[in-house]
C-alpha cells in the first residue's frame, strides 16, 4: 500500500460525477484547530494534479478556507468539500475545523464520510478533544488513520509522536497503531534540526526521496537497514494479529516467509475494517516542488486501504410517519435517500445545500421530497414538501462544478432548495423516507439580540431563520418571560461568526444586549389586599370592590384562586371577572415586574352596584387587590434552577467541582466512567451559569462537556435578590 513508484502525473483536476459506489471514496480530515488539516488537503490536492504548483485552483482561487469570513477568522470555521482524483477514484476530502466551537461542521462531515484522517501536529501533540472524537468514531467503527504534520519544527520527533499516538488511540492494543513508513532526515540546519527529505516504505523497504520536489524511489543504505528492519517486524506481526487468516500468525512465528502482496491485502483489509490504524507522516510542497512529501503514499492508502461507500451500513431510515423500512446498501438503482449535511448562501447563487446520497441516484430537474423532522427544540419547523432539484455541482474553492447526477455513495450540491434544511433527507416523491439526525450537541452559550435599526428589525426574523437552517447547532428562542430574541450558541467563536454572518450575508445589523433569565416573584406569608375601583363620570359609571387574602404554596404549585363569597356581595357572573383580573396582574408581577407563582389567591367578600358593576371593574378591582396585598407583604424573588451534569478529566474533577460551588451550586454527586472520566452532577442557578460553556472549556482545557435542563425555581437569596433590584430600578 503506497509502495507503488508513481511516476506519472496526478490525474486530473476537474472532478466528475462517479459511475459506481466503488470508484468514491469519502474522507473527512479532523484534528485540533492548528494541526494542519487544511494546508494537507491543498498539499493532497496539488499531488493529484487538481491544483497548479502555485497552489491555486486551474482556473483561480484557493481550494479551501475561501470564505472571506475564514480569511478574517485565520482559521476554518465551515466543513469544505474538495474532490480530487487518484487512480480512476473520485475522493471527497472532507476538510472541518478543528476549533471546538464548530462542532457541528465537524459532525456533519463525520456523517458524510465513511473513514477518518486524524491530523496530528509533530509540535502540538493529542488533545484532549482529540481523544475524545477518537472514541466516537470508535464506537461506530469508521475506519481511521493518523497522519502526522509539521515534521519540519524544532525538536519535531516522528517515532515519539507515533508512540503518543499508540498510547491515545490504541486503547488496550497499541500495536494497532503503527507507522508504514519512516522519515528520512536530510543533513541538520544551523539550528540542528535535521529536516524531513523522504520515506522509507516497511513493507516494500523502498526508499521514496522527496527532496527534488519530485518523489524518487531508490533502494535504503545499508546504515538505515537495523531500524527498519526492527520497524517492519513490528508492523508485519501488527497486521498479522489483525488478519482473517487465523492460520497466518503460526506460519510467521515457524519462520514461514510471508508474501508482501499477501501482507498488503491483510493490512488493506484491516484498514477497512477499522482495527488497523496506520500512522503516516506528510508535508506540503516547498516551493517549485510538484508534490508534498508523503502525499502520494497519503493518496494510497485512501484508495487502496479506505473502505468504498459499498462497506457502509445502510442508514436507518423511515417513513414520514415513523414506519420502519429496510434500505439496501448504497446502490445507485435503489429509491433515493439523500441527506443534507450543509447548508450555505451564496450572494449570487442563492441557497445551495451539500448532500451526500446514500441509496439511488440524484438527477438534475428531478422532483424530490424533502423531509424534515426532530429540530423543533431548535427553532425548526417540521416539515414535508416536494421540492424540484435545479442544478447539481461539486464544489472546488468558491468554484461550483456543474455534472449531471450523483449517485449513491458520492457528494454532490444542489443549488436553490428553498426549504431544505442541514440535516433533512431528501427522497423519492413517490417513496418519502426519513433519516434518523445525527447526534448534535445542546448550545449553551446565550446571545441575546436586538434589531440596531427599524430596517433591520423589519430583515431580521428572515436572517434568523436561514442562520439556523445552515446550523443545526445553534438554537432560535424567543422567550415569552423576558421579551428577548436569544440565539443559543456553542461559544464565544460560534457566537461572532453567527453575528458576521447575519451582517455580511442577510445585511442585518444587531446589537447584543445583556441576557436576563426568566425570575419568578411570589408571597412569603400571607397577606390581605382589597380593591376598591370606583368611578363616576356622567352616564353608567364603574363599580367594583373585592378583598383577598393570598398565602403562598409549595414550589411548583402555580396559581390557585378560591372563590369563599357568602351572601351574594360579589354576584356570580363577576367572580370569574376577579380571578382573570388577579391572574393578569400575577403574570405582570407584583414587585420587580416577574411572573407572580405558587400562592392561593382567595375571594373572600366584595361590593357591586346593581348599573355600575361590570366585567371590566371587577378585573381592575381583582388586580388592584392583588397589588395592595404585597405591599403589605414579604415578595421572594424566585431564580430558575439548573440540573448540570459535567463530563470531565478526572485531572480536572476538583477543579470544576470548586468552580461550581463559588457558582452558589450544590453537587449532588459524581460517578466514574470509562476513559479516566467523571460526571458531575450539580444544581447551579442558571444565572451563575450563563457563560459556563466558555468558563468549563477554559478550566478543563477543552476536554469537558456539559448538559443542564431547568429543574425549578427557588428563592433567590437576599443580597442577590436586592442587587437585582436595585439593577431593574437604575435600568429604569
């Protein structure tokens, strides 16, 4: 596997549509933010011929991180597709951003693609997010490799990289991560760093020299045999114990010389099956130089040892209604079953929407059915509507290259759905079908917005609902309690890019406001209020009176009214007329301007006039009560809490569990789970942990996560509750 001289030129640029599942292969890169992804996807592209040696695009522009906001940014911050070819495969390189705030670009390739590349930096090492998105490729077997970059910094150590890198991935079988080639060093720089020049295939014991520019296979020195041969023993029983071939493993240890070629299809099939991780180092091209050093091998190995859409598990897919159906794997002749995993604008193209086919073939002006469902949480409208498909294209850079299908197993675009939605399913018009969404995480980061202008507040609803069609992740409330437009995001990062986007793209400018949680007032003893509304000026005049007495109940009790009138003083038709009055002013508040809850409201005497009592008296009458009640009575100002549980390093436990407790939280308890972590779980008021997604990234280094659902509301404690009023009273 990529012990082949190549010495013809890559194959050309210009992608097409593929014309069976086998000839595709779907790749996404992922890795930290910094390791390297993007400039190896643009080194991947110049070595098959789709990029000039300038690193350009054929025909202008650059192939990944085009988005203007990404060249502000100085970083990715969208999933990009960029396809090349290589041996007659059409390979989709799945490029994400490696910073934790867009998450759900990077969730949206991994469901897009049927194996992963871990990029690791030589200088930056695995993080702990890193780690983390390991497992969950693991626990779905996709198949994975590790490659690793920036070979050329100081004190850059590719054997101790791979051994890190055995010790993060391999888990309880080390030799499953193990490299296919050595680095070799060229003579050191005055620093004393030796640099990276070419590779040393184990299997073939071919040298491959990339210091021309061009990659040269030679035969190794003879100083270099000792450590490659102790190298490919390893490897050689690496792949061994991985093989099918139960027998194999004895004829090696009884000295049986066993086939390189029989070798290669043992690891190629390993590879594919995702218990074998091969480890590769690479470089992009320097200049003048036509290829990267180890992209050719990279290339290989995608190829040859990357599994086919054919070996992917059929999606679960179902109907509108919820009724199971069997889909069968990946062919092209089958029912379409598409899915939207991106959605952008474009300023001239409008809408285009990236959509990988899992079953059937996507045609252009063909008529489809779009599905979508599950995202009501998330300020999404379910919704089932037939949609004509305009033109199709694959994407290279800021380029849409038009073809004339996509069949099961490829990616394609489609430009100017206008209701398709990341993550819904696209299907035959006469066969409706439904994938089950991928797994996304909760936002928890609020940004409370407002329209800057009465021309942006008139473009601002529209702006919010495409931002959230293009992102699953971020979530659309409009909170009936505090009046506020609140975009839940997963970071500060996340935050900017929502609020650019908004600017650039949909042209509406807003300003961000402080974000308010929704308080609660209530009584804390009984109380008596009455409330006399007495009116008269010409004609029928307004006539109520009614006194109450309001005593407060146990949490999460709401609202009681209890009507005890004797004697006919407050007449029956107007005793409905209170109680909507004392609700309507318990909704205002009664104090500080919160939802007034859980007290018992009782009508215990009144007056009427035999003209001048109506409807609308008696509600005055009714919220006048309530009011002179609590001004005569203690008002606890409730605080929503929130049930918190922190997935975290056990290194990090006693650090979040002292933030937490200066949040006013109270731990409830912790249980150790697998991956030397630990979950906490925590009662915090949600006003202690409105940045917590920033704050938690922060202490644990990226390696926690958090979930919090709201469990009641509690009295708030009292030089809390006076800063908070003495806020609203400058506020006002």
């Amino acid at each position: 596997m990529g012990d082949k001289a190549h010495t013809h030129p890559g194959a050309a640029g210009r992608a097409t549509a593929a014309d069976h599942p086998t000839s595709v292969r779907n790749v996404v890169l992922v890795g930290h933010s910094g390791s390297g992804k993007t400039t190896l996807v643009e080194a991947l592209a110049l070595t098959a011929g789709a990029l000039n040696r300038a690193g350009r695009v054929e025909d202008g522009g650059c192939v990944s991180d085009y988005d203007d906001m990404e060249h502000r940014q100085q970083r990715s911050v969208q999933l990009s597709l960029v396809p090349v070819e290589w041996d007659g495969i059409k390979i989709n390189l799945l490029d994400t951003p490696g910073y934790a705030d867009f998450v759900g670009e990077l969730r949206a390739g991994l469901r897009a693609a049927d194996a992963a590349l871990f990029v690791v930096s030589a200088s930056d090492g695995v993080d702990g997010t890193t780690r983390m998105l390991w497992e969950e490729c693991a626990a779905v077997g996709m198949p994975r490799a590790i490659v690793i970059t920036h070979l050329e910094a100081a004190r850059a150590d590719f054997e101790e990289m791979t051994r890190i890198c055995a010790e993060a991935f391999g888990g309880d079988d080390p030799d499953a991560v193990l490299p296919l080639y050595l680095p070799l060093h060229g003579p050191p720089a005055p620093d004393g760093h030796a640099p990276v020049t070419g590779l040393v295939g184990l299997l073939s014991r071919k040298l491959f020299d990339y210091a021309s520019g061009e990659r040269v296979a030679s035969e190794p020195g003879e100083a270099d045999l000792p450590q490659l041969d102790e190298a490919r023993s390893m490897l050689i029983e690496g792949i061994i114990s991985e093989s099918e071939d139960e027998t194999l493993m004895e004829r090696y240890l009884g000295g049986e010389q066993v086939d390189v070629k029989t070798l290669i299809e043992d690891l190629e099939r390993a590879v594919a099956r995702g218990v074998f991780f091969p480890v590769l180092a690479a470089a992009p091209a320097t200049d003048g130089a036509r290829r990267g050093l180890g992209t050719v091998e990279l290339l290989d190995l995608i190829t040859r040892g990357f599994p086919t859409p054919l070996e992917r598990a059929a999606p679960r897919v179902t109907t509108p209604e919820g009724a199971g159906r069997e889909l069968r794997m990946c062919d092209p002749e089958e029912s379409l079953v598409a899915e939207v995993v991106k959605t952008s604008s474009d300023p001239y193209v409008g809408r285009i929407s990236m959509v990988r086919v899992f079953s059937g073939t996507l045609r252009a002006d063909q008529t489809v059915h779009v599905s979508g469902h599950g995202m009501t949480d998330r300020g999404h409208e379910d919704h089932d509507v037939d949609e004509r498909i305009g033109a199709l294209s694959t994407p290279f850079g800021k380029q849409q290259r038009p073809v004339s299908h996509v069949i099961a197993g490829d990616l394609g675009c489609v430009a100017k759905l206008t209701r398709a939605e990341t993550g819904d399913t696209l299907s035959a018009k006469d066969d409706p079908l439904l994938m089950a969404p991928w797994e996304m995480p909760d936002p928890l980061l609020p940004l409370a917005i407002e329209a800057h202008s009465k021309p942006d507040e008139d473009k601002l609803s529209q702006g919010l609902a495409r931002l959230v069609a293009e992102d699953p992740t971020m979530r659309l409330e409009h909170n009936q309690d505090t009046h506020q437009v609140v975009l839940w995001c997963l970071g500060e990062a996340h935050a900017d890019v929502a609020l650019e986007r908004l600017r650039s793209r949909y042209g509406v400018q807003v300003d961000v406001v402080p974000h308010r949680v929704s308080l609660r007032e209530t009584f804390g003893d009984r109380a008596a209020g009455r409330g006399r509304h007495v009116k008269q000026s010409g004609g029928h005049g307004q006539y109520a009176i009614c006194e109450i007495e309001v005593e407060p109940l146990p949490g999460g009790s709401g609202i009681e009214f209890v009507d005890k009138v004797v004697g006919g003083a407050v007449p029956r038709q107007f005793i409905p007329s209170v109680e909507k009055g004392v609700r309507t002013q318990a909704a205002k508040g009664v104090a500080a301007g919160h939802p007034l809850i859980d007290v018992r409201i009782t009508l215990l005497d009144g007056k009427a006039h035999s003209v001048d009592s109506s409807d609308a008296a008696f509600q005055t009458a009714g919220a006048l009560a309530l009011r002179e009640a609590a001004s005569e009575a203690r008002i606890h100002l409730l605080e929503p809490v929130a049930e918190v549980s922190v997935l975290v390093g056990d290194d990090y436990v006693g650090a979040v569990m002292s933030d937490l407790s200066g949040r006013r939280g109270k731990v409830l308890g912790t249980e150790q789970t697998s991956g030397g972590r630990t979950l906490i779980r925590a009662e915090v008021p949600e006003i202690e942990i409105g940045r917590y997604a920033v704050d938690l990234r922060s202490l644990s280094h990226g390696t926690a996560r958090f979930d919090r659902r709201y469990a009641r509301h509690e009295p708030m404690p009292a030089q809390v509750a006076d800063r908070m009023r003495e806020e609203v009273r400058a506020a006002s």
